[in-house]
C-alpha cells in the first residue's frame, strides 16, 4: 500500500514539474513575442518592460517546478545542483526586478515629459487661434 501512495506521489510531483516548466516556458514565448510587437508598434518604449514582466513570471513558474524536484531528490548532490538552480533563478529574480523598476521610472518620466510638451503645444495653438482671432476683431 505505502509503495502504491508513493508511485502516485512520485508521478504527481513528475506531472507537476513538467506542468510548471512547460508553462514556464509557454509564458516566456508568450512575453517574448507581445515584447517584439510592443517593440515594432510602439518603437521599444515598453519592449524591456514588457519582456521583464513575462521573464519574472516565467521564473516564477520554473522555480516552483524546482521545488517539486526537491521533494523527489534523494541524493545529497541531486539537492545541492537543485539548490545552486533555485539561487540562480532568485539572483535573476532580482535582477529582472530591479530591471522592470528602472523601465518603470524610465516609461513615467518619458510620459510625463511627453504630457508636458503635449500642455505646452496644446497652450501654444491656444495663443495661435487667440492671435488669429484678435486680427479679425482688428480688422
């Protein structure tokens, strides 16, 4: 009976991490393609931005089929090989975090300067019409 519980466990795990891989993987296809198109269309404001988040997201994913594996290992080295995975994959956690903040602050100031040249063409079409106007009443 425990050696049945402990074949359907094993496969569930083995079920489970291939689960969380292939759509570790799907999302980071899925990210890298809308991250071009952003790219194409919009002239790579939001391309970084938009290919960190699916990245971060994908890792996610793929660390928690990590951890499925450490359920399985038996093996002090098969744990330590999986230990050095996991903290690489924190470690690029990290940087892509850090990267997605940057692209963040990047893409508010970018609109936000954009908003401003946008106010000060908006007040100088104003003053155009105004001028405009005030050489009719004139004449």
């Amino acid at each position: 009976m425990i050696e049945i519980l402990e074949l359907v466990t094993n496969k569930m795990i083995e079920f489970g991490i291939i689960f969380f891989e292939l759509v570790g993987m799907l999302i980071l296809f899925v990210a890298g393609a809308r991250a071009a198109t952003v790219g194409i269309v919009k002239k790579g404001l939001h391309t970084s931005r938009t290919l960190a988040r699916g990245m971060a997201m994908a890792l996610e994913f793929m660390m928690g089929a990590e951890i499925l594996r450490t359920v399985q290992t038996r093996d002090l080295r098969d744990l330590l090989l999986i230990a050095g995975i996991v903290i690489v994959r924190m470690a690029l956690t990290v940087l892509i975090g850090r990267d997605m903040k940057e692209a963040d602050e990047f893409v508010e100031a970018f609109e936000k300067k954009k908003e401003e040249e946008d106010v000060v063409e908006d007040l100088m079409h104003e003053r155009a019409v105004i001028n405009i106007v005030d050489e009719d009443a004139d004449d």
